[in-house]
C-alpha cells in the first residue's frame, strides 16, 4: 500500500558455542512475556520456544558455530532467525530407530506456520515464523 508503513520490534542476542540453550529459550521467554503472548497464546509460546532450543542446538551441534538468535513481530508474524557459520542448509530428516536426534527440522516444520533457510555471507540463517494472536492465527 503507498503511503503506509509497517512497524515491527526486534530483538537480537549472540549465543556463544558455550552457552546452554536455556539461555535462548529464556531470553526468548522474556520477549514473548512484553509482547503478551504467554497469557494470550501460551501453547504457541511453547511451540517458539521448542523451536529456538532446536534452531540454537543445531547453530552449536551440527555447525560447530556461535549463534546469533533474532526476535522480529510485525503485528502479524514473530519470525524467529538463527544465523550460523555453516553454508549447509538444513532439511527435515525421516526418522530412524538407528540413529539419536536428528528430528529437529521436522519439529520446527510442524511448529511453525512456515519456515526457510538460506545462505547468507559466512554462513546461513534459518528463520521460522508463528502467526500471532494479534493477526488471528492459530494458537498451537
């Protein structure tokens, strides 16, 4: 539309190698809490938080890399990115009986109300996004 804007938040945290993933989960926390999403949508919460664990873990586990985590709603989409050093983008994995892990692709494809990945200069960032309670979306 000319003449109109869109107004967005964000919030951004590294998360070193090092750090345990439920520091992410409760950086996100406190975000989803100013936002008012843990009274109205709490099982949509639980849902972005399992998704940024999964995204974080895989940052740390399977790209051996730091984490930058992004918090970004739009009053209609709170996309949640996570940027790595890895130029392998990710991709659901069928479950196996002779492997541990590896299912958290398909966790977030289930999760989230849409997801992608792409290259990015050093590395690659995945970014989910979950409708909001502000623009009628399901509470998960």
């Amino acid at each position: 539309m000319e003449g109109s804007s869109l107004r967005a938040v964000g919030w951004a945290r590294s998360l070193p190698i090092d750090t345990e993933v439920k520091a992410a989960r409760d950086w996100a926390r406190d975000h989803l809490e100013r936002l008012g999403w843990t009274r109205t949508a709490p099982e949509t919460v639980d849902a972005v938080l399992l998704t940024v664990s999964e995204l974080v873990t895989n940052a740390h586990r399977h790209a051996h890399s730091d984490a930058q985590l992004i918090l970004s709603w739009d009053n209609e989409c709170l996309h949640i990115a996570v940027h790595d050093n890895s130029t392998d983008l990710p991709a659901p994995r069928a479950p196996s009986t002779e492997r541990l892990g590896g299912r958290g692709m398909l966790l977030v494809d289930a999760l989230a109300d849409e997801w992608d990945s792409r290259p990015c200069p050093h590395g690659k960032a995945v970014t989910a996004c979950f409708r909001g309670p502000a623009a009628g979306g399901r509470d998960h």
